[in-house]
C-alpha cells in the first residue's frame, strides 16, 4: 500500500477535531464521507475544502472497492455491528472510543479482529496529546522513580470561552438514551483518562467507587474512584467535579484535566487537556528544591492529529497501532467496575487484559 483512501463515517462534532490530521496527512486521501443526513457530510466536505463521495449508509462504504479504511465516529451503540461489518468487507478500522458498550460486545469484535486480516484500532487522541507524551517520557527515563500515586482530575465548568467549533446539541440525545449508553462520563469520557493512567503504569486492578448522579442521571458528580496498578505499588484515583456557574478558558469543551504522578524522587504535573483552565506551563517537574517546566505544544487536537498520523502510518507500515482490541476491551471494562463497584459498596476487578 503506497497510499491510505480513506472514508471517515459519522460528520458529528467530534469529526471536526479527528478530521484535521487525516487530511494533512501527505499519504492519506478523504474520499468520501458518510453520514445519516448527508447535507451534514456536504457541509463538512466544504469546510474541509475536499471533493469526495457523500454517502448517507454505511453500507455503501463497505461496497465501495476504492475505500482501503474507515474511521468511525459513530454513536456507541452502533460500533459492534460497523465494525464487524467493515472488517468482514475487507477495511481497516479506526473506530472512536469507547469501544463498545457491553464487554458481550467487546468479546464479538475481538472475536471478529482475530478473524480478519486486516487492522483495527481504537481512536485514543490522549495517547499522542503533547503534555501527555512528555510525561511518558519523563517516566520512562526514571526522572521521578518509582511511581506510586497517578491522580487525574476533571473538571466540569458551565461554560467557555474561547470556543472555536460549533457543536450540535443532538449529540447528547443517544447518550441520554440508558438503552444505548451505559453512563456518563465516567464512562464515555473517562475512557480516555485510564487509557492514560494505563499508557503510563500498566493494567488497572481492582477498583473501589463512589457515584453520584446531581441533578441529572449522566452528570455523574462528584465522583470518585480508585485503584491498584496490577503488579505495581501503585494506585490510581480519578475524581470528577462541576462548577455549575464556573466560566473556563476552552477551545472545545467545557471540561479540563489536571494530571498527578507522584513517584519517589519527584513528582510530575500536567496541568491540562481538554481546556486551558490554568495559567501555568503545560507540564512541570518537581523535585523538592528544583521546578523544571516544559512548554511543549498543548493545544488538545494536536492529539487528534497524532492519532490520525499513527493509523494511515501504521497502515503503510504493516504494523498495529495503539489502541489494539485487547487494551480497549480492558479501558472499556473500568467504568463498568466503576459503576458496579459504586452500587455494590466493594472493589470490583475489570476484565483483564489479554494476553496475545
């Protein structure tokens, strides 16, 4: 494969930030767009200044002989039956997180990847997030030790400023939907918050939870969980929090992140994400008497970009890209321990991760 041809299925709000780094991408060609309302593909087409096929079914996709891989940015509930579906037509598949919405039907599309002979990843943009890979790599070269404390925590404020896409309120009409979501963000969101803590330590053990629902069934705060890293002194904690009449600096959503890694000799910060709520560098070391900053490129798309390079290289490559179907069974089963462990008042093992 000289060349990725791309289809990206599903034109919602989330396609505004994945769509950036495929097109850029010199080896990689957009050649259509699928969407249920096609008008909606059309605009985008426009915005993105591209000419490629509009299509309204997914089907069509599959039909289509010219298309070597789609990325689905597709409601959740639909991702089991596209992506088995697009792996039987013979496509590579990046797929948007989570990866499903019951570990039955994580265990279907594992059983159809092992099937296929092409390739299958999970969309996981905080993977490539700049602070987020730094951090990684401060870990790796044992700048701070042992780790033994990974803290993340998101806050979720009223409003932005700063916005700079538009966002369409009928996409939280299927999440509030309990048949076809099984939570709020500890689910849909948190996804992206173990797949780092994982990225960074390793598997996540046994979890113990607290959930509150506030006003609102899927508002999910406060909350609050935490765990042991499977074969590490370490634990992890994740906490989430509203400010119902806070206004944050924001480019995207109404959330931030502030990230945590104690470890024996220092301690590291990553002071944002998804918003630019503080005033500070975007990662920072501390090691008792010294503070190193690192200014390294922290607008949150460039994760989305990084995720977008990595699927058409690894393409091109022939080799698997993060986040295999293994790995996203595993981040898939912590908010569903999460939320057992919450009702039942005990810890609460996630599935393991395979082993392949």
């Amino acid at each position: 494969m000289d060349r990725v041809r791309l289809a990206i299925v599903g034109c919602g709000n989330i396609s505004q930030l994945n769509a950036p780094g495929y097109l850029q991408h010199p080896r990689c060609d957009v050649v259509a767009l699928c969407d249920t309302d096609p008008q909606r593909a059309e605009r985008r087409a426009r915005e993105w200044g591209i000419a490629p096929r509009v299509y309204s079914d997914f089907k069509q996709v599959l039909d289509d002989r010219a298309i070597d891989a789609v990325e689905l940015l597709t409601p959740t509930w639909l991702h089991a039956d596209q992506i088995v579906a697009a792996l039987a037509a013979g496509k590579h598949v990046s797929c948007q997180k989570p990866l499903a919405i019951t570990l039955a039907e994580a265990d279907r599309i594992a059983d159809a990847v092992a099937r296929a002979r092409t390739t299958f990843r999970v969309t996981e943009n905080f993977l490539y997030y700049p602070p987020i890979v730094k951090a990684k790599e401060l870990l790796d070269a044992g700048v701070i030790g042992e780790p033994s404390l990974v803290r993340i925590h998101t806050t979720r404020a009223a409003d932005i400023m700063g916005g700079i896409i538009e966002l369409d309120p009928d996409a939280m009409v299927w999440r509030r939907d309990p048949g076809r979501n099984p939570g709020g963000p500890l689910y849909d969101d948190g996804v992206h918050k173990y797949a780092t803590a994982a990225f960074w330590i390793g598997e996540i053990g046994d979890i113990s939870a607290i959930v509150t629902h506030g006003a609102e069934l899927l508002a999910e705060t406060p909350a609050a969980a935490m765990w042991r890293f499977k074969g590490r002194d370490c634990l992890g904690i994740i906490d989430y929090t509203a400010s119902a009449e806070m206004t944050i600096r924001a480019r995207y959503y109404k959330a931030d992140e502030f990230f945590e890694i104690h470890g024996s000799r220092g301690i590291i910060w990553v002071t944002r994400c998804t918003g630019e709520m503080l005033d500070m560098p975007p990662v920072v070391l501390l090691r008792g008497t010294e503070t190193v900053s690192y200014q390294v490129p922290a607008d949150w798309r460039l994760g989305f970009d990084g995720a977008a390079a990595d699927f058409v290289d690894s393409l091109l490559a022939g080799r698997q890209p993060e986040q295999d179907v293994h790995t996203a069974k595993h981040i898939l089963s912590v908010p569903l321990a999460i939320y057992e462990a919450s009702r039942l008042g005990r810890p609460v093992a996630p599935a393991p991760l395979a082993r392949v």
